[in-house]
C-alpha cells in the first residue's frame, strides 16, 4: 500500500515555494508591479471590470512568460506563439472540479478516457504535460503522458496550452504542450474554507456494489487488509517460479481469496458524493525582500454506478447478428482523491526564488460483475463474472526555481524537479461462474451458478497483484539578453531522466479431478471455495487437484528508463515596428530502453531507441494594425514511442474493457508542422481569432486489433500520416448596463470556439512495417489508406453563454459541448470488422456562481448541472444490419452544491 504516513513525511520535508510577487520576463511583455488595487467589498478576486481583466499566472522554462496579478495583460495578444489560456476566473467558471474538464473547453482539445487530453485530434502520445514548466511522471502502466483528471482545479492558478513549437520546449511536442501553473502567493493573508455535496441520477441512492476492503478505504487508503502475505512476499524476492502442485503453492493460494477482497456486496442506496478542501496564505515583508506562505488541502469522494452493454463479434463476421459474446456489466467505482500543497517563496527586487511542491492521492475502489453469453459455452449457458479491485494512484512532485536579473538586460532562469508516481494495485480478483439453465433432471446444477476454476472451457479464477514506481529528475538553465530594445536572445539547456519500474505478477487456480466434487463446491462463495482446505482435499484422499500457479513470468517485470539533453538558442527580433520573429533551433539527444525481466530468467532488453535530432522552429508575427495580427509558424518536432508500447506483455485495463500487448520494433516518429493565424484583440480580453493548421508525420505509432477473437490491441508504425485542420475563437463581453435596474452591473459573456480536424492515414501497396514475432510485413496487411488517426473527432464546439455582474461575484453560466465520432479501436483490416467508435456528442451544462458578504466575511455559493441532456457514453461497432455495443452506458446527470467562505 502506499502508507498515509508518506503523506505526513512530505508535508514535513516539502513545501511549495512561490514567488510572492512575479515580474513580466519576456522580451514581448513589459516589467509591471503587480496591482495594489483590492476588490470591492463583496467582490471576488475574479470578478474584475471588463476593462481591467486580471492577467493569469502562467508560468514557462526559458523566460517566456512569467506573469502573476498582472491587470490588463493579455498573454495570448503578447507571447510570441499561438497559445490558449484559461486562467483562473476561466476555470472557476466552468466550474469543473479537475482540470481535464476545464481544458476540454479549450479550443481544439478534447478530454477521453480518464482525463487524457488530446491537442487537435492527436491522441495523448502527442500532448506534452508540465507543471510549472518541469515534465511529470505518469501513474499509469499504459501511458508515459499524465492523466489531466489528477489535478483538483483547486490548486490551479492557470492552464496554458501552447500549439506552435519553440525550442524552449522539448522536441516531444506534438499536437501541444499542456502547462499548468500552480497558484501563487497572495499580497494580503487569507484563509478560505469549502466543502460540496453532489447527487448523480444514475447513481446516488441507486443500487450499486461493492465489497468490504477495509474500515478506512473512505479515505483512499487501506488498513493493511491488502498487504501482500509474507509468504507471497518471500516468493516476489526469491525469483523463481513456483511449483503448481508444491506446498508453497497450496500456502500461498490458500491465503488470498478471502471474504474482505472477494465477496461483491449489493447496495442498494448509495452515498451522495462530497468534497472538501482549506486553502490559506499570507505573506511578510522582511525589509528589502517579501516572503509568502501558502497552504492547501482538500478531499473528494465520488461514486459512479454504470451499467454497460459490452458486446464483441468475431473479426471474421461480416454482420451484427453472429454475436461473439455479450454481456451486462455493472460497475461501482467508488473514486477518493487527497491533495496537499504547502509552500514558501521569496522576492527581492527583480529576483525570486521558489519551490514548489504537490501530492495528489487517487484511488478506485472497484466492484463489478458482469453477466452474458460466449460461443464457448452452451447457447443455453449463462456466464456471470464478478471482479474486485483497488487501483490507488500516487503523484508527488517538488521544483526549485529561480529567476535573477544580475542586470537590467540579462535574466538567468535555474530549474531542478524531482517527481515521483506510483500505481498499485493488489488483489485484482476475477471468478467465473456459470449455470447451464437445463432441467435439473439433465443437470442438477442447472439452476444454480457454479463455478469451476479452469475446468473444461471454464476460466481459471485469477489474482493479480500490480506495482508501478516511475522518477523523474529533471533540470535546467536559461540565459536571456536583451541586446537592445526589441532584439533578445536566449540559451539553455534541460536535462531529463524517467526510470519507471513495472511489475505484474498473475496467478491462477485450476482444478482438474473429480467432475462430481468439482460441481459441488463449485457453488461455494469465492472465499468459502478457495480456502487452504480446498488445495489440500487431495492430500485428504478427495480427488480435486485444485492447483495454484503463477502465469505470464516471462513478462511479468520491465524496466525502462528515458534519459534526455537538449541545448537550444533563440533570438526574438522586431524587423520594425509591425513585424517581429521568434526563431531557434534545439537540439536534441535522447536514449529510451525498456528490459524485460523475467521471473527466473535473464533480463533481456526488449528495444534501445538511441537519437539525435536537430528541432528548428520559427514563428513571424506581423502586426497588421494595433489588435490585428497575423500569426505565421514552422517546425519539426517528434514523438516517441510509450515504454508500455515496447514490452510484448499483455496488460489489461478495466476502464476500456481491452487487452493491450506492445511492440518492441516500434520507432520514432517525426512530425513536421505549419499553421497560420489571423487574431483580432478588439478591447481588452476580448477577441476574435481564425487559424489553419497542417502536420505530416512520419513512422506514426498507431493501434491495430492482433487476435481474432479476444481484440486484443497492439501498437505499429504506419507508413505516414497528414492532420490539417482550422479552427475558429470569439471571446465578447456585452454590456448590459444601459438597460438599468437589475442590469446595471452587468455584462453578457459569449466564449466559442470550433475545430475541424482531418487525419489520414498515407498506406501504400509496398510500405512496410515491422511487428514482433512477425518481422518486416506489408503495412497495408494492418492499416487503411486514408483512415484516420486513433482519437481524433473532425468536428469539436464550445460555446459558453453567461450573465455576470461587474462588481460582485455573480455568474450563471450554460456550457455547451460537442465532439463528434472518434476511432478508439480499430477493426482488424482486411477483414469485415468495422472500427470501434466513440460518439461523444452534444453534452449541457449550468454553472451558478453568488457570492454573498455576511460580517464582513466572503461567501461564495455554487451550484452546478452537469450533462442536463443525459447524454449516453457510446462505443459501438456499425454494421450493415445492425450495432455492436462495445462499451456503452448511461451517464446520469450530476448535481454539485458548494459554499466556501474566506475569512
């Protein structure tokens, strides 16, 4: 488990330091003191005049941008690249509770899967995460890239995504580089306290399951129920292979099935979801120097019942009727999150130094079971799956910045990070049970489950314990020199290396004796069935053999490491008073290995990618007239390969109900990108902006369906691949004060934006690609010309109307969203399987935010209405005479009230 005591070590030994006051730093943006100006009495710090928005923290490696408090700074207008940002009075405008929602608001992204970003219909290979400009681990097996849905917005100051490359980022930038900025010191001492209350119709007093772990799992952390047996630990460090039919193995089986992890439990009303969270700073004038003080904490806990229709055809079958399996799974998640920031930081004049630190807890409480029909069994045959689950997620990162200014026209920005994720997951437990539904007079179980291990075409029931450890140091250095007025130069370099260490160790119960005794227990309760008395009935003259092995030991460890140096050079120039340039070039050395481990065997390394790369990048900015610019940018950039991606290991994830298995032949891939921009900033933070975009990418890694039967998904280069695409934004506020009254304060708000993407994928007759366990194979045997990439929707909208006044916190606020279709799984080619598609559709929102002043005291009320149509969550193959549900369910609407009071 990972032990709450961690939490209280790092709460002792970290904190998080930021400057207390932040300067402008780049060439295109002035030095400004941050305001003095406080808001009115009853006003929210974001809830400013129109004409005087307040500029977000963002904060970017290489003296880009640093801005903190900044009124009347429009980042977007000012930085050098086509950016998009959400600052604060963004984010709590659209009300979401992590942020992976408020980026899916964001022009050209999309949020899939468990808050994976994708950047203008690239899928999450392609979408670079930092926080505050240093790179994250990430806690998941099969991703290198970071799940957005990890961080409360709570302790965001602002989210930047950055679109046109500049080398101050590193060359792993496809689509975007996501930035987030955690929230800076306050100028006054405050302490703000919150606490929600959600209500989802799918779920909440609805009838869910789930089983009993332990007395503390409310809190995301077990009581030791779930630590691994010493037998089973001693057997991990031995590394050998056990003995099926040995006494170890009989011990060690006997010992993990019991009635805390295994048994699912109905429930039939369950709880409200609820949230709570404390924020507080202040900061002290040392004489000459400022140091600031800021802490945060906060807890949620989430339960989500979903009741999925998961169907499958066989690859061969040219239409709907000929059902491979079909199933109804019921699925209880119950999700607790525990976050916790603490920090320092110090200013002096145009000098700060901080360190910033943050510690996310994720947890997944999983119970489900599953009930259908497969082509193995009987036509008459019912199947009934249940699992059990605990997945909890670890995300801890510490970052010491600092940026001097020995002069006034030389800054020197220092870097260093360390982070850490983890993953565990013990006591994955999956049983089969079946019933025949025959005349007991045929079969006298015929109306009874039972379940028999392994047994004929039975499954075995399976254990699975999962363990992944990923670090990350990083570091680096910048020096930017103004050489004179609009001419600035920089240099740097950044260092980088990921180790990540991932364990899977799969054990199975079978049994293979007496038909008649194997029946008869077989309707035992799991805990009841798999006791140690049941390994040992044939040593007690009783023929049911049940055996205890472990599975997959060939590939049930690897360890991967990327190590990463780049030098790069930049000038920023203004050829005149309308026309200026950002242009550089990076360089680039990476390493990425990934080693197979197997049990009892030699470590084996499964794929050493060693590269250089030289990363041009330009962009030209000519101001047409003062508001009006057109934006032109180039580069190349790359992407490589996920370390899960390399191991030929199976993996199987819960959320999307597949099987994974990589490719260890898989290779770079290099990506070569144009866009143009037209912006029109007609008053300030207001604007209206219209961009195309165009990519081609060689040696894409895209998926493709390996097994004909079981889809289980693997991973291959294609050939190549073009994106291209436009996009449209507008950002209006309508006064509404000459109507009087009620209106006098008022202003209307109009947020849109729309993308429209194409990908295709570029296959011919003779392009080749190379698979394990194949070798060099024609790419047209495992991808179509002209389909488009995994992920990617053609068409994305938002559209967000609002009413809020001037002077007080006072919004309400609709939020529209639409994506349309999106390949998530491809049909195997060259037969009649259609690809897997996800239809995410149109979705509603209502956010409501008042606050109020009682004593002197701010109160801030807010009520949210999420998905107001009912929108399914759809995942279906179509074909001719009829759809194929793959993972499809009804998503409730959810209802959130929340106060926070600041004193």
């Amino acid at each position: 488990m990972i032990k709450p005591r961690l939490v209280s070590l790092l709460l002792l030994s970290t904190t998080t330091l930021t400057p207390a006051v932040a300067w402008a730093q780049d060439g295109a943006l002035t030095n400004a003191p941050a305001p003095t100006t406080a808001p009115q009495a009853g006003q929210a710090a974001d809830a400013v005049p129109a004409d005087e928005e307040e500029a977000p923290d963002v904060s970017i490696p290489g003296g880009a941008i640093i801005v903190t408090g900044t009124r009347s700074r429009d980042v977007m207008r000012s930085s050098t690249e086509v950016v998009s940002v959400l600052s604060s009075e963004q984010i709590a405008r659209t009300g979401e509770g992590d942020i992976a929602g408020a980026l899916g608001r964001v022009t050209g992204l999309s949020v899939i899967g468990n808050g994976y970003v994708y950047v203008r219909g690239l899928g999450d290979r392609y979408s670079l995460a930092l926080l505050n400009g240093s790179p994250l681990p990430s806690p998941e097996p099969l991703k290198r890239v970071v799940p957005m849905d990890l961080f409360p917005t709570s302790l965001i100051a602002s989210s930047m995504v950055q679109k046109s490359y500049s080398v101050n980022f590193p060359g792993e930038f496809g689509g975007g580089v996501i930035n987030l900025t955690t929230k800076a010191i306050p100028t006054e001492s405050f302490l703000t306290i919150g606490g929600g209350i959600g209500w989802d119709t799918e779920s909440t007093n609805k009838m869910g399951y789930t089983y009993y772990g332990s007395k503390t799992d409310w809190t995301g952390f077990d009581n030791g129920n779930r630590s691994i047996p010493t037998t089973l630990r001693d057997y991990f460090n031995s590394n050998t292979v056990i003995d099926p039919s040995s006494d170890l193995a009989k011990q060690i089986g006997g010992s993990l099935i019991t009635s805390r992890n295994a048994v699912v439990q109905r429930v039939d009303h369950q709880q409200p979801n609820f949230s709570a969270n404390i924020t507080a700073g202040t900061s002290l004038d040392l004489g000459g120097a400022t140091l600031g003080v800021i802490a945060a904490a906060g807890y949620s806990n989430k339960t989500q019942t979903r009741d999925t229709l998961q169907q499958r055809t066989s690859v061969t079958t040219a239409n709907e009727s000929a059902m491979f399996s079909n199933f109804r799974t019921v699925q209880t998640d119950n999700r607790i999150v525990g976050n916790a920031m603490l920090g320092l930081g110090l200013e002096w004049g145009s000098n700060s130094i901080r360190w910033t630190n943050l510690y996310i807890h994720d947890t997944d409480k999983n119970a489900r079971l599953s009930l259908g029909r497969e082509p193995s069994y009987s036509d008459t045959t019912d199947l009934l799956e249940q699992n059990t689950a605990w997945y909890e997620r670890q995300l801890i990162d510490t970052q010491i910045t600092a940026e001097l200014k020995p002069d006034p026209d030389t800054e020197i920005d220092l870097r260093g990070g360390y982070a850490n994720s983890k993953r565990l997951a013990p006591y994955e437990i999956q049983t089969e049970y079946y019933r025949t539904n025959l005349d007991t007079s045929v079969d006298p179980y015929g109306d009874t489950f039972i379940s028999t291990p392994g047994y004929g075409v039975a499954n075995p029931t399976s254990v699975t314990f999962s363990r992944l450890n990923e670090n990350v140091w990083s570091a680096g250095g910048d020096v930017t020199h103004t050489f004179s007025p609009g001419w600035t130069g920089s240099v740097g370099y950044a260092f980088q290396y990921n180790q990540r260490d991932n364990t899977r160790r799969n054990f199975n119960y079978r049994v293979t004796g007496d038909q008649d005794l194997i029946y008869a227990l077989g309707t035992l309760r799991p805990d009841v069935l798999f006791q140690p008395g049941t390994l040992y009935l044939n040593d007690a003259g009783e023929n049911y053999l049940m055996s205890f092995s472990e599975t997959e030991t060939g590939t049930a460890r690897f360890q991967a490491s990327l190590v990463n140096h780049a030098f790069y050079g930049k000038l920023d120039g203004a050829v005149s008073d309308a026309l200026s340039f950002d242009a550089g070039v990076r360089w680039e050395y990476a390493k990425e290995t990934t080693t197979v481990m197997p049990i009892a065997g030699t470590a084996n390394v499964a794929n050493a990618l060693k590269n250089e790369y030289f990363l041009p990048a330009a962009t030209l900015t000519w101001e047409v007239e003062p508001g009006m610019q057109v934006r032109l940018a180039a580069s190349k950039t790359i992407g490589r390969p996920q370390f899960r991606e390399l191991i030929f290991q199976p993996f199987y994830d819960p959320e999307t109900n597949q099987t994974y298995r990589g490719n260890p032949l898989l290779k770079d891939s290099q990506l070569y990108n144009a866009e143009a921009r037209f912006e029109w900033y007609f008053a300030p933070q207001q604007r209206v902006s219209v961009g195309a975009f165009f990519k081609r990418i060689d040696n894409p890694i895209e998926s493709f369906v390996t097994d004909n039967e079981q889809f289980i998904t693997s991973y291959a280069n294609a050939p190549k691949a073009n994106l291209y695409g436009a996009e449209f934004e507008v950002q209006k506020y309508l006064p509404l004060d000459k109507w009087g009254g009620f209106f006098a304060t008022r202003r209307a708000v109009v947020i849109g934006n729309y993308t429209y993407s194409k990908s295709e994928l570029k296959v011919n007759s003779t392009d080749t690609t190379q698979i394990y366990n194949v070798g060099t194979d024609l790419a047209s045997t495992y991808f179509r010309n002209g389909a488009p990439m995994a992920g990617q929707s053609r068409h994305l909208a938002n559209l967000q109307l609002g009413l809020e006044d001037t002077d007080h916190l006072s919004q309400q606020t609709l939020l529209l969203n639409y994506a349309s279709k999106r390949v998530v799984t491809r049909g195997l080619y060259g037969t009649a399987q259609p690809d897997v598609v996800e239809d995410p559709g149109f979705t509603l929102d209502l956010v409501i935010r008042q606050g109020i002043e009682i004593a002197g005291k701010q109160i801030e009320l807010k009520l949210e209405g999420r998905n107001l149509t009912g929108r399914k969550h759809l995942e279906y193959q179509q074909f001719d005479d009829g759809r194929v549900n793959f993972n499809t369910y009804d998503l409730g609407r959810v209802f959130n009230a929340s106060i926070s009071l600041t004193l």
